[in-house]
C-alpha cells in the first residue's frame, strides 16, 4: 500500500536545542518510518526576519547535520533545502494569482508580530497604541494599508515575503500532494489558509490538482530554557543538541529550580521548576521525583545530577553520530543535493499538472 506523504520544514536556525528536539524533530523521527516524508530548510521564509539572514547556509547545514545525527535518515525520507527547489517560487507565484489579500490581513501571526511591535513602540503612549490597534483593524477589513505610517514603523515586516509567507507555505505543502502535516494544535489557522489556498484554486480552475491536507497532531512536548522562560537562542538560554558531558552538567547545574527550598530537606515544589520539566520527559519515575520534592525527600543537587544521568547518555550517542560531520559539512550537502533531487522530481510532476489547469502549456 502506498505510503501517504507528509510535509514541514524547519528555519534554518544553526545547531537546534532540545526544545526543537522535543518540539518536531523527535516527531519527524518517528514519521520516516510511517509516511513517505519531505523534511526541508525553510531558508526562503527565513528571509522574511533579518536576524536569521545571517550565515544561512552554515545555518542550514548545522541544522541538518543536528537532524542526521538525531537519527533521521536521508534513505527513509527526503531532506532537502527549500531554495534548492525552484518550484517552491513557482508555485507560490501561481498561488499568490489567486489568494485575496484580505486573506493574508486575517492571518493571525501577521497580526499578534505587528501589534506586539505597537505595544513595544508605544509602551506607555495608551493613545497612540490605540490608534495603531484601530489601524491594525482597517487594515484587516480595508484590504489595504490604512495608516502609512503604521505600516513603515517596522521596515523588516512590513514587507510582502512577511504578508506572504503563508502563500510560500501552502506551495510548499501542496508541492507534494502532502495528505498530513505535523502541526501543534496551534497552527491549526495556518494549515487552513492552505487548505483554503487549495479549494480555491480547484474551484477557479474547476480541478482537483490539489490535495486538502489535514492536521497530523502531534505529541509534542514544550521544553522551557533553563531560566524558565520559552527556551530560544535569543535569551540564551538554550540547552543544545550537541551539548553532553561537562557543557550539559554545566548548564542542569544553572537550571531554575523552587527558589523557596533551600536544603536538601526543605519541601519542595516542582510545578514551575525547570529541572522537574526536563524529569517529566526524560524519568519514567516522575511521578515518584514530584512526591520526593514535595516530602523534601530529595536536594534540587542530586536531583540535578539525576537529570543530568537521565539525559547524557542519548546526548553522547548523538555526538558519535555528528562527529562524521565534524568539519564535513560537505557531507551534509551531498545529502540535502540527492534530497533535492528527489523532491523536485516530484515537485515537477505537480507543477506541470498546475500549469496544465492554468492554460500556460
Ligand atoms: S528537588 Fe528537583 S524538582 Fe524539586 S525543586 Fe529541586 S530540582 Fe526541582
């Protein structure tokens, strides 16, 4: 029985941390070996944030030497770069044709990223941040730029690939047929602006080219950075794939823990304590180290040092499994250039039936 295809892709980020591990990563391990998979560096959409233009294609090579060495293997699924494969821009040019603008006002990143640039602009201005909330609303209904000003108060996203993207994101999952994509509950709202970037274009075109995918909810698991805050690069606060040993000791070591216990024996709460996180994760006895903390059965010291045994030695295997690409990441290229192969192979395929609808051949 064929296998039905799934599709995402990642920002190309450098080495990842154990939030994006636990977050999709982990998933995509899993999937290879239930669905034919296309895994791809999202370094087009990359391009929408100016932080991450950057060193793109060290970027995109760490990243997926992390991937590789995480376990996902180039002959069970496809892993390619997004850039590699021209018709990613091709489709989304076909499919910008045909998405009304309106569309992209409602998309509610599009919105939460411009209202939070207001309130940090405006903090403390209560009038203004009004003003550019009601700005934010004509926008949506209007079609259209309202307030020029509000529009040019961040030139890195106030620009067409930020309104866009979720055109470049519907080419990219409707470029293969895909049937499922691995989402959080969350991005619910982005997977059905292509599902209704998909019914739209069968209906313009009176076709079924292409294929309504559905959500494939995952179980993914939020890891907070050792500070207790989301864990992410630009805080700092990361704990790395490639981290084992005495850089991962170092850094269980300056996890979050209850400030209120104090001694060993003091009792203890987890809820909120990083280092109690990471335990729900990687202890099958959780639930014994949470009664523990509470009875102050245990000091936050060994139970550190717990964590830090719970978790090292999957980090070790992983570190033998990237030296191969330790300062080969020419490696890594060979593997992302037999991807593209692949998927454009078959991307080709549909984009010549979408061409066909449209009466371009
Ligand atoms: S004993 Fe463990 S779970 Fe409890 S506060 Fe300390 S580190 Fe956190």
């Amino acid at each position: 029985m064929e296998k039905k295809i799934v599709v995402s892709g990642m920002r190309p980020t450098g080495r990842i941390h154990l939030g994006n591990y636990w977050g999709a990563l982990k998933n995509y391990i899993k999937l290879q070996d239930e669905y034919e998979c296309y895994f791809f560096v999202a370094d087009w959409h990359a391009l929408t944030t100016a932080s991450e233009r950057a060193p793109l294609r060290e970027n995109s090579l760490l990243m997926v030497a992390d991937w590789l060495s995480a376990g996902l293997d180039p002959n069970k699924c496809t892993i390619f770069r997004q850039s590699d494969v021209r018709y990613h821009a091709e489709l989304a040019l076909m499919l910008g044709m045909i998405t009304p603008i309106s569309w992209l006002f409602r998309n509610p990143t599009f919105k939460e990223v411009l209202v939070e640039i207001y309130r940090q602009k405006y903090k403390g201005q209560e009038d203004k941040m009004k003003k550019s909330e009601g700005a934010m609303d004509a926008m949506a209904s209007s079609h259209g730029f309202s307030d020029e000003e509000n529009m040019a108060l961040n030139s890195e996203l106030s620009n067409y690939g930020f309104l866009g993207y979720p055109v470049l994101q519907a080419a990219d999952i409707l470029l293969y047929g895909a049937s499922y994509v691995p989402i959080g509950k969350d991005q619910l709202p982005h997977l059905e602006m292509t599902r209704e970037i998909a019914r739209r274009f069968n209906h313009i075109y009176k076709t079924k080219v292409f294929t309504e995918p559905q959500p494939l909810f995952t179980s993914a698991a939020v890891l907070p950075g050792i500070d207790k805050r989301k864990m992410s690069k630009s805080y700092g606060n990361t704990v790395e794939l490639s981290d084992y040993g005495s850089a991962l000791e170092a850094k269980i070591k300056k996890m979050f823990t209850d400030p209120q216990k104090l001694r060993a024996n003091d009792k203890g709460n987890p809820d909120g304590c990083v280092v109690f996180a990471f335990h729900k994760l990687y202890n099958p006895n959780s639930a014994l180290r949470e009664r523990e903390c509470r009875d102050g059965a245990i000091g936050c010291g060994a139970c550190k040092k717990h964590l830090y045994e719970l978790i090292n030695p999957e980090m070790e295997k992983m570190a033998a499994n990237r030296e191969k690409y330790s300062g080969k990441l020419e490696l890594v290229e060979e593997i992302l250039q037999e991807g593209a192969k692949k998927a454009c192979a078959r991307a080709a395929l549909t984009m010549e039936k979408v061409a066909r609808e449209a009466k371009l051949i």
